[in-house]
C-alpha cells in the first residue's frame, strides 16, 4: 500500500547525556506518552509512531497537526530533541511507522542528518510525489514549530492548555493560581490564538 503522508523522525538528543538509570526512565515516559498519542490520534496516524534505536521516535501522519501536538507535549517537558519532516511516497509494510519504508522516510532521515550537522532543531524536506497542498502542509508545519520554539516554557504552558485542551482563560488562571489578566497578556505577547486559528482550521478541513 502507498501513501503521501507527512513523516516526522524526533531524534531526543537528552537521552545521550543520561545514565542508564536515568535513561531508562525518560525511555518509560515517553512510551508512555506515545501510547497516549496513538490513542488520541489514531483517526489522524498512518501507522503508530513507534520508539526505534532507543532514542528517535518515527511518525506517519495524514496532517501535521498530530506532530506538532507530540512536540508541543515533548517541549513541556524539557527534553531536548530534534526534528525533521519530510512529505512523499510511503510504503506501508505493517502498523508500525518503524516498520514503514519509501522516499517520505528517506527524506525525513536525510534531512535529520542535515539538522545533526548543523546543529540545528527542525529541517524539512520535500520529494517530487507530493501535491502542493501537501508540501504547503509540511511548510506550515516549519512555521508554527519555529513560533512555538520562540516561546517562552510559560507561553508553551499556557498554550498547550488553550490548545489542546481548550481551556478558557479564566480556567488556566484558576489552575495555576494567576491572574485572568497575566494569562491573557502572556497568551497575547506568544501569538497563541493566531495558533489555535490555524490549527482549528487545518482540523477542520481534514
């Protein structure tokens, strides 16, 4: 069966500084975070994203939205990791995107060597296969993952609970004990409901 979906490969670069204790741990929470994901975003995933060598996560997804919510997550908590995303043909061999194979992921593996050497935290790249819809999908992408790496870890906070769990401002300031005011400005100063716009309607039109 083939596929143009969007690929991304998260090389987590924390796992390498981490005694094998330590590793082990950040292993288990983000298993634990990926089993949530698939579950969350079963309708939206080609294949499961799944850990491979120890350290990367692989994603096959119809949209980009399902990756930038796991970078979203994976940015709140401090783990230090890169991307790459790449669009174009897919073969999909089983259930598992480690398990998938094409053009797409030879692409998003490319450009993730690319994003090593220049030490650098996101790089796409783009094969001949997709239409332009799906190569503007992948730049969309690029642009909201570069605003959300300007935020702050507060706006990223606030963010994720105005996005992704639809929380008003009224409900974040009750849950971290703030002003309806300094929620509001914050959100402001990080663009994050230009954010959730774009996001509502690429879900929308999906």
């Amino acid at each position: 069966m083939t596929a143009v979906p969007i690929i991304a490969i998260i090389d987590i670069i924390a796992s390498r500084e981490l005694d094998n204790t330590s590793r082990r741990k950040l292993i288990d929470e983000l298993d634990n975070l990926l089993k949530s994901f698939n579950k969350t975003w079963k309708e939206k995933l080609i294949a499961k994203s799944t850990i491979t060598g120890g350290d990367s996560i692989e994603i096959a997804a119809k949209s980009w939205i399902p990756i930038f919510n796991l970078l979203h997550a994976l940015l709140l908590k401090n783990i230090k990791f890169r991307v790459s995303i790449a669009s174009g043909e897919l073969n999909i061999i089983r259930e598992h995107a480690d398990e998938c194979d094409g053009p797409a992921f030879w692409k998003a593996r490319e450009a993730l060597e690319k994003a090593k050497r220049r030490d650098i935290p996101v790089v796409y790249s783009i094969d001949t296969t997709p239409s332009e819809l799906e190569k503007e999908d992948v730049k969309k992408f690029v642009l909201a993952y570069s605003l959300l790496l300007k935020m702050s870890d507060i706006q990223r906070k606030y963010c994720y609970e105005l996005i992704w769990r639809n929380r008003n401002i009224t409900e974040i300031a009750r849950k971290y004990g703030t002003t309806k005011s300094n929620i509001g400005t914050t959100i402001k100063k990080s663009m994050c409901r230009v954010l959730k716009a774009v996001i509502i309607e690429e879900t929308q039109k999906k």
